[in-house]
C-alpha cells in the first residue's frame, strides 16, 4: 500500500552529507518517461501505454535512499498542440525546466535523433537548469546501438551535457543513471518523510489508475478525449467503494467505451479495480459513469473543473 500525503508522519533531521532535490523528466510524447519514474521510485505511480501523450499532470515521485532523496517530476511529452488542453500540457512541461534543479532529458535511444528531440533540446539549451541526456531504451536498439548512439552522444557533447544510456523497461543502467544524478545534486534537507513515494492524494491516482486503462482498451480518438472524475470514495471495513465519471467528448466515443451490453465499461472497471486493490491494499468496488461535455478540451472553463491547469 502506498504512503500517501493525507497520513504524513514526521519529516526526520538530514546528516550534514545528505543530499536532496527535484530532477525534471523532460522529453518528447511516447519516450518512456513515466515507465522511468516508476522503476526508479520502485511503485506504480504514473500510467503508462502505448499511446503518445499519456501524461497530463506534473506528477512528483519520490526516491528516498539513506544518501538522498530525490524528487522526480515527470512531465507531459513536448509536442505540438492541436488544443486548449495540448497548449496547457505544454507549457507546464516547458515551465517544469525553471523549476527543478536538473533536467533530466529523456530520448529514445532506439530509433535516430529527431525533430521532436532537437526541439526539446533547443529549449533546453536556453535554460540555465543543469541537464543530463538519458538514453533510454537502450534495450531495444539491437545491432544499430553503435550509430544511434554516436547521433545522441554528439547531441550531448555540443551542449556539454553529461549523458548515461539505460532500460526504464528492464532496469539495465538505472544504479548508474541514479549514480549520475547523485552527483550532480547539491546538499539538502528531506523534502518528504521518507516512507513517501508520490505527493498526488490517493484520489488523483486512482482517476488515473481509470484512464490507463482506457488508454490500453480502446481505439482511435477516445483515450486523448476523456477526463475522470472521482465523485466519492467510502471506506466500511469490507472494502473500499470509489463512484467514478468518465468523461468524453461526443456520442459516439460513448458508445465506444461502454461497448456492446456494457461489455467495455465492465472490462475497464474490472482491469482498473484489479490496480486500485494493490493501491489500497484491500478489497475495492468500483461503478463507473460515462458523461457527455461536447470540446470540453477547447473550453478553459471545463479544463480547470477538471484539474488541468497552467502550472506555477
């Protein structure tokens, strides 16, 4: 069961030698920056999919080691916005660069350099935050390593940016990117008690617990169209009861995640309420609702009764 800031217990004295501060995981849609901060934080705090553009809110992982503790920011993927809801996302990962104290910017090292990367990079190197390049993937690249690499390499030696290559999926080179990172981190207080490993409430995890399983389950234009809402969570000693709205813009993407005699609905409540069981580490019964809001992505109004917002 995860710790969670509603049961907050002491924060303890640091050594004089601990160290401590916020690394920002940056990077293009799809590069496995949520898939990182999980093993790195060792629980499963951030969705993941095969679908770009998973993650919409800043969500903070905590890694707490008898040396450190770092703070982990993972971000949205920098892309091109197509609306209202893309231009927040965005803007909260670029403002992410100026508030933490380095940069971890992640690419995946399994396919060439892009446009996507090079325009990260060009925002990267406007910022006075330190950046370390994380090539990730590095289990994928098969006999091309030696090329893709040297593209990447080259990226980090003309910004003078310190680079480590690793699998967020297998674990390979994580001791040294955390090693890297140490390094680099200056001295510093517990920011949390150490027990802790996300600042999100309980809530926020299990509406996102809801949407990754619409992101695995259905097709086409539905998983970027939906936003969750959970309405009421009831304890009673049996089991944890959690009331949930799905939100989607059209008809159609409706009947799409309801399915045919509610066939999609229940294998979305069944597969999410498998993942809010390990959460609560109890017994969970979960009713979901689907909601009509006709472009409620393009209306701020709507965009901030739903939690998305431009970040300070």
């Amino acid at each position: 069961m995860l710790d969670f800031p509603e049961t907050l217990t002491a924060i303890p004295q640091a050594p004089p030698d601990f160290k401590s501060g916020f690394v920002g995981i940056l990077g293009r849609p799809n590069v496995g920056k949520s898939t990182l901060m999980n093993h790195l934080v060792g629980e499963k705090i951030a969705i993941t999919s095969p679908v770009s553009q998973t993650t919409r809110n800043r969500l903070r992982g905590i890694l707490t080691t008898e040396q450190a503790q770092i703070i982990f920011v993972d971000t949205p993927g920098i892309h091109r916005p197509h609306h209202e809801l893309g231009k927040v996302l965005v803007k909260n990962a670029e403002r992410a660069i100026n508030s933490v104290d380095i940069v971890l910017f992640v690419v995946d090292s399994a396919v060439p350099l892009g446009g996507g990367d090079r325009y990260v990079a060009e925002l990267l190197s406007r910022a006075k935050t330190p950046v370390i390049l994380g090539l990730n993937k590095a289990d994928q690249q098969g006999k091309d390593a030696p090329e893709l690499d040297q593209t990447y390499q080259a990226l980090a030696e003309a910004q003078a940016w310190p680079w480590c290559k690793f699998s967020a999926l297998t674990g390979q080179g994580l001791a040294d990117l955390q090693h890297l990172l140490l390094t680099h981190l200056e001295p510093g207080p517990y920011y949390y008690p150490p027990s802790l490993v996300t600042d999100q409430p309980e809530r926020f995890i299990m509406a996102e617990l809801i949407r990754e399983q619409i992101l695995l389950l259905t097709r086409q234009e539905v998983p970027h169209s939906v936003a969750i809402t959970i309405e009421k969570v009831e304890e009673t000693p049996e089991r944890t009861h959690v009331f949930a709205a799905i939100t989607v813009e059209r008809s159609s993407q409706k009947g799409i995640l309801i399915g045919k005699e509610g066939s999609m609905l229940k294998e979305i409540g069944r597969a999410a309420r498998q993942q809010m069981q390990k959460l609560v580490d109890g017994a969970v019964f979960l009713k979901l609702f689907v909601k009509i809001e006709p472009k409620w992505r393009q209306s701020r109004q709507q965009l901030l009764e739903f939690g998305y917002r431009v970040e300070d």
